[in-house]
C-alpha cells in the first residue's frame, strides 16, 4: 500500500493501521490489517497487507500511533 502520510505526519516503520471499508469509512475491511515498512519521505510511506481481495473503492486507513 502507498499511503500519503511519512515522517512529517509522525508515521514510522513498524506501525500498524487498517483499511477503512464504504463511502463514509466507518467500519474496518475484514483481513485490512497492515504494517508500515518503509517511510520514504515527509509526505509518503508504504505499508505491506496480506489482503486475499481486491482493495475496490476503499481508499481509506487508520494508522494506530503508539
């Protein structure tokens, strides 16, 4: 996954996070679950996922910051 958040938004390598399902992004995408592998930048950073389907529509995320 690219996502559009790095290092200026607090994001690091190791975090996890989830794809958010529907329009209004109000539930989790069963199996979404990701990590974030690498920040490239102030603005980007990739996540890997295990997920078996395609994405479709769902373009959003929640990023745990612990």
């Amino acid at each position: 996954l690219y996502i559009d958040k790095g290092g200026s938004n607090k994001v690091r390598a190791g975090m996890s996070g989830s794809i958010l399902e529907g329009g209004d992004g109000d539930k989790l995408l069963e199996g979404g679950n990701f990590t974030v592998s690498q920040v490239i930048d102030g603005g980007k950073s990739i996540a890997k996922c295990s997920l078996q389907k395609p994405l479709g529509k769902n373009k959003r995320i929640v990023l745990n910051l612990r």
